[in-house]
C-alpha cells in the first residue's frame, strides 16, 4: 500500500462520509429520487413495512417529505432501474447493469441456486416461452411460488425464473404488490446496456470506484461490504480503482477516500431525520461503530422478549450524529413511538422534529409516546409535539 500522504481526523471522516451519502449540504431536489439512487448505487429492498419499506425510506431521510408515489415512480418507472443482488437484494440504476456480469457469470459457472431444479432446461424453457408472449410476468402470472407451507418450499417455476434472474436472461424492473415483475432482459435493459462485454475485473474495479463514492472514505471491508464483494477482489482493484489511500485517526485499518470527497470541505445543513436499520449509511454495523460511537442491530427477528430497542428501531440523525432510536408504529392517524431512547435530554427538539415530518409523511396527524429512556425526555418531548 501506498503511503499516506493525507490524515484526516474522525471527525472529518465523519462529515465527508454524511456528504457522500447526501446527508450533509442542501438536498439535490432537482435530481430527486432517481438523483438519490445514482449516489448511493444501491438502495436495499425489505419486506418490513412500518411507516413505509427501507427504500421508500432511504430518498425520505435525503430529500424530506418526497411523496411516496414519486419514490415508487422514479425506482420502477419505464427503464431507470432493475432489481439485482448488491449488499442484498437492492434497486440499482440501469447504467449499473453491466457492472454485475461478473456475478451474473459466477451463477453460471457454480450451475444452481440453494434451490436445485428437476429439470432446469425444461423449466427455464417454459418461464422464456411465458414472458416472451405474453410480456412481464409476476411468479402468480407464471403459476405460483410455494410448492408447501414454507416459504422456501418453492415451485420449479419459481426456481427457474429466480435462476434465471440470477443469471441475467430475466430482469426484475419493478414490483407491484410487493411482488417482483419479471421480464426478458432483452427486452427491458436498453440495447446499449445490454451486455456483458466488461471482465471480471473490469466490473470489480468499477464496484469498488463506486462503493467509495458513495461512502466518502473507507476501509478495504466498508468497500467490499458496499455490494458485497469479496476482500481480494477490493485488493485487485484498489490499484486503479481512483481512490487514493488516506489515514483517518482512530481508525485502526487503511483507509481510502474518493477524491471529489477531499476537493471541498464538507460543510453544510445536516439533515435531522429517522434511518431505515437497511439505509446505506448504517447497514454496516461496525463501520457505523467505528463512525458514530453507535451500536445498532436490527432486533425485528430477535424474539419480543429479548429484544432491547425494539422490532424495527430507527436510529435518530441530528446534528451530524446518531443521538438516539425509535421503533415506530402506526395506530390508525396517529405515530406510535412504541419506544425511544436519546442520548441526552438536548436533543428532545430535534427528535420531535423528527417525529413530526415523519408523521406527517406517511400521513399521520398525531405522536403518541409510550416507553422513553430516559423517562425524564417524555415531559420536554410531549410538550415539543403538543
């Protein structure tokens, strides 16, 4: 490794990593929502839905009060983004389709999925026969997903379409009911997209230039966590990737900074607003550690019992830090702060503004507060939302 020719303090860091996620400065509104996508190049997908699903939540946290159909229009309408395999399972803009051959060509190669196939030829032939005359798909359209009760006792149409996907025949361009909408790449994917001519290495490199983009400054683990890439593959690409080696103090591992991140100063108006537990910023635990001073884990498959925080806990941004958790729910018109905890009484203002634009967002008029830790906040709390 290079020698560092740059020391930027824990706190720079910090500041520079909330500006590359668009957390820090004014938001881009003229962008919008697909502006949001192109930045941070992926934005995870869940099933959990409390106030909203994580990636109607993500561009909120950005761009404030966005209206929920423009989020669902600008991921799904027409060719902007597909769904694919990232960090999870995320939405990705269109231009990031030939980055991902070399995972396409990875399935290929291993020849299945967790799931096996009876007969793949056959299988895969009919779901190609289906979309290719009667045009997208949902697996319902194509015969239905669950062979048993289980939800990964699927059928064989479910596996072919799914390996199909994985192998890129098939693309996901948008969801309608929470459920994938399955189409030929070939016919979904504009033309001059449609390849898979960038090697492996090609892709791997373009991954990792994007992963530091997006994440301001990181180690060689938070840039192969961004699409989940292996830490050997960052290694190779490091090299040629643009991003320039930098020592950030208390961090005990290189770091390396994206250039555009180190040309200005990071400055400007801080976003106060709840996270998505999956949004880019924090969805790596330990580098939200190493960033913030704050441990969060999503608790909605620990049991009732056992949980601390609780089911869908949604960490508060303030002021440039993580200053404390909300587990949200909805109660008719009224936003239920089932439990919250702050890390000091001075921030009852911005956490009330929190819930306010929160509520207001997903169409509540009304905060009730159940659990707070501390239970001194309540009275400062409830008196900032009356």
């Amino acid at each position: 490794m290079t020698r560092p020719e740059l020391t930027l303090t824990a706190d720079e860091a910090r500041r520079i990593a909330l500006r590359a996620q668009g957390l820090l400065g004014a938001p881009d509104r003229r962008s919008g929502v697909r502006g949001v996508l192109r930045s941070l190049g992926a934005v995870q997908l869940d099933t959990i839905s409390v106030l909203a699903r994580t990636h109607e939540l993500v561009p909120y946290a950005r761009l404030g009060a966005v209206g929920r159909e423009a989020v669902e229009d600008a991921y799904w309408h027409g060719d902007r983004s597909f769904e694919y395999w990232s960090h999870a399972a995320c939405v990705l803009p269109i231009e990031e389709w030939p980055l991902f051959a070399f995972r396409r060509r990875a399935f290929r190669e291993r020849g299945h999925r967790w799931h096996r196939l009876s007969d793949r030829d056959a299988s895969t032939a009919l779901v190609r026969k289906r979309l290719t005359a009667e045009g997208p798909l949902t697996t319902a359209d194509l015969g239905g997903g669950r062979a048993g009760g289980e939800w990964w006792d699927w059928t064989e149409t479910k596996i072919a379409v799914e390996w199909l996907l994985d192998t890129g025949e098939v693309v996901c361009t948008r969801r309608t009911g929470w459920k994938r909408v399955y189409d030929l790449a070939e016919r979904a994917v504009p033309a001059d997209l449609f390849h898979d001519d960038l090697d492996d290495a090609a892709c791997i490199r373009r991954l990792v230039a994007q992963a530091g983009a997006a994440l301001g400054v990181a180690t060689r683990a938070d840039l192969a966590d961004y699409h989940r890439l292996k830490g050997v593959q960052v290694d190779a690409a490091l090299p040629e990737s643009g991003l320039v080696p930098v020592e950030v103090s208390g961090w005990d591992r290189p770091a390396y900074a994206d250039p555009s991140a180190l040309a200005l100063p990071p400055r400007g108006r801080h976003r106060t607003t709840l996270l998505s537990p999956f949004d880019s910023l924090i969805w790596d635990r330990k580098r939200t550690e190493r960033i913030f001073d704050f441990t969060h884990r999503l608790e909605a498959y620990v049991p009732r019992g056992k949980r601390v925080h609780g089911y869908f806990t949604m960490p508060l941004l303030a002021g440039g830090r993580l200053v404390g958790r909300v587990d949200p729910a909805r109660e008719g018109s009224t936003l239920v702060a089932r439990q919250l905890s702050l890390r000091t009484p001075r921030e009852v203002p911005r956490l009330a503004e929190a819930l306010r634009e929160a509520a207001g967002w997903v169409g509540c008029d009304g905060v009730r507060v159940e659990k707070c830790s501390p239970e001194a906040v309540r009275a400062p709390l409830e008196a900032e939302l009356a």
